[in-house]
C-alpha cells in the first residue's frame, strides 16, 4: 500500500510539473516572476564557457535568488539528451542551447515551448543571418566569422578584400596566411565564402546537388593554384595564437573567441578583425525551454534576462559578441555596423557536407 502511495504522489509531481511547463505561458508576467522564485533553481544546457558562464549569470541569481546549474556536456550529448527525455516528465534540461542553424534538425514546435508569452521587446532577434527561431527560439549569443590580421605590420589599406586580392597577397607574402579545415568553423567559413565569390554561386541558397558542385570546380582550382603560398592551421585556436605570436599575419577566426582571448590576456590586443567583401559567415545562438522542463517559469525568467539590452551589452562587454537585441550598446564589438552587413548565412548541410568533403579530398590532401 505504501508503494502504492509512493508511485501515486511521484507521478502526481510529475503532472504537475508538466502542467505548470504548458501553463506557464497563460500567466502574467509577475505571477510568472514570483513562481520563478518559488522553483529556486534552473538548469541551462550550453556547452561552451561554461565556467564563465557560471560567473556571468551570478547577478541574475543573485536579483532573483535562482540558482543556475550549468552542467557539463557537448552540444551534442545536450542534444541527445533533450530527445531520449522527450517523453520523461519533467526533464532536465530547462534552457536548451544550441547553434540557431542546428535547431533546423530538431521538431522544435513538439519540444519547446513557445516564447511569445515573455514580456514584449521589439529590440530581441529570434531571425538572424537567414536562419529563424520563430517563435520557440531567441538568440543571445552573436558569433561572427572574419579575418584576424596583426596591426604591426599590416595597415588597414592592405587587408586583402576580393579573390584577386588574396591571390595577389599569398604571392607577394608566402606562408603569412593560414586557415584550419577542421577543428572550428573559420576555417571552412573563409573557404566556403571566398570559393562562391570565386565560382559566382551564392552559397547561401545554392541547391545542393551536382551541378553546383561542378559550378564550384574554379574554387577548388583557385586554393590548389596557390597552395604553396598558404598555410593550414590545427584549428581555431591554433590559428588566432599563431597570428598573435606573429608567425602568420592573417588568419580566419570567430569574433567573440579572439576578443575572448584578448579579454583574458591570451592574445595580443593589437591583433584586429575585419569582415572582407566578399562576406564570411555568421549566426548566434539560441535558447529554447523543453515543453517538459522542471522549471518553466525559472527558464523564461533567465531566457527573459539573457536576452534583455543591459545583459546583451554585457556579454558585447565581456565576450565580444554581436547583440542580439537592437537596443542593446555594441560599442566593445571588434567590427563596425557596416562590416556586420557582410554577415553571410551558412550554407546548407546537404550543400556544405559533401563541398567540404571535396575540398579535403582535393585540396588539403593534395597539398
């Protein structure tokens, strides 16, 4: 009987828990702030900071008295887990992270909530470089792919902009630009982006199938033309430290990494970032809350936070990312307005996988 008893008032928590996850949406937004503070606590799965991240979001527990558990896993493992927990009531996971172009292989209406209950602000960006997060998904963290170059002997006059001006730069400066191919995603942006300026196919919105891949056969005989003159890099983070001890000179990177480097003492600051003409990718991530999230109310009040103009302008402080919220000060961005308008989108993954495949093949193995 006891049992009985036992199992009864475990699923009746359950329940309600799932209930308060698909009714918090119909409170009003001071009812749903006090029953964040009751809930006391929420866990937000992101898989990169982490430990700054646990410092970043003490204000917020301190205003609120929430507590933030930010566990550890890769985007991956945090995505497996939000589908094997699908059906679990309640779940883990109560703010789910994960890249706003990788949210497109997830059923995002079946598993989250939809945000429209949060109090309104036109300024927060649920759209950015193409990709849309409706009304289930908003962005917090801007990233944005460039080209790190060292002031110390490269003027802003001199930054190569166009194909012909690469070309032009890796003959006349050999083994001072490198790239990575694997390990992070700079690499492949500037390769991907300067091929269809090279082939003239938009690579934003190219179908993926063979005869794209034939228009793009002068891209992959543009790099092995100049192979001798180029550097391949590790990854990321080898690139930007070589630029930074002056090895190289010029090297892709992401945005918010170099300026996060720079803000911890890792990288030199006089090591710049620029968006060349022929534009290079960008995106952000996300936040989304689980319909069966343990503390629905304590996830829209962080989501509701994260997303804010002051927290925005703070992490364009602390991180170097580009603000998702209009309204927000991106006076510590490492690149003007202006060159944030090269922000090109991703290409799709049933275009991008196999191009870079072929590039590996033919062109990094044939080095």
């Amino acid at each position: 009987m006891l049992r009985k008893l036992l199992v009864a008032a475990a699923l009746c928590v359950a329940g309600a828990a799932m209930a308060s996850a698909d009714d918090v949406s119909a409170n009003e937004w001071d009812q749903t702030v006090a029953q964040a503070r009751e809930e006391g606590r929420v866990n937000w799965f992101v898989w990169y900071l982490r430990d700054d991240l646990r410092r970043f979001v003490q204000p917020f527990e301190k205003k609120y008295g929430i507590a933030v558990t930010i566990p550890e896993g890769t985007a991956d493992a945090n995505a497996q887990k939000l589908l094997s927990e699908r059906d679990r009531e309640p779940g883990d996971i109560d703010v789910f992270t994960y890249g706003l172009n990788n949210f497109e292989s997830l059923d995002i209406t079946a598993l989250f909530l939809p945000l429209d209950f949060l109090p309104e602000d036109e300024g927060r960006l649920a759209s950015v470089s193409g990709e849309d997060g409706k009304s289930y998904i908003l962005s917090f963290w801007g990233n944005q792919t460039g080209i790190a170059y060292d002031t110390s002997v490269l003027a802003q006059a001199d930054l190569p902009q166009t194909a012909e001006d690469f070309a032009r730069f890796w003959t006349e400066h050999p083994g001072k630009f490198g790239f990575n191919y694997e390990n992070g995603g700079s690499g492949p942006s500037f390769y991907l982006n300067l091929m269809g300026a090279v082939a003239g196919v938009d690579m934003t919105s190219a179908a993926a199938d063979g005869a794209t891949m034939q228009s793009l056969q002068p891209g992959y005989d543009f790099f092995n033309a100049h192979a001798d003159n180029y550097v391949v890099t590790a990854s990321n983070a080898d690139s930007i430290i070589r630029v930074s001890d002056g090895e190289l000179w010029l090297v892709p990177g992401w945005e918010d990494h170099l300026a996060g480097l720079q803000n911890r003492g890792e990288v030199r600051k006089d090591i710049e970032f620029y968006i060349p003409e022929f534009g290079m990718s960008g995106g952000s991530n996300g936040v989304a809350i689980p319909r069966n999230a343990a503390h629905p109310a304590a996830a829209a009040l962080l989501v509701h936070w994260l997303t804010s103009p002051e927290v925005q302008s703070e992490f364009n402080r602390v991180f170097g990312t580009a603000p998702m919220n209009a309204a927000s000060d991106d006076s510590a961005a490492l690149v003007s307005n202006t060159q944030r308008s090269r922000s090109t989108a991703w290409p799709s993954d049933e275009l991008r996988k196999p191009v870079e495949e072929k590039f590996i093949e033919t062109v990094i193995l044939e080095r």
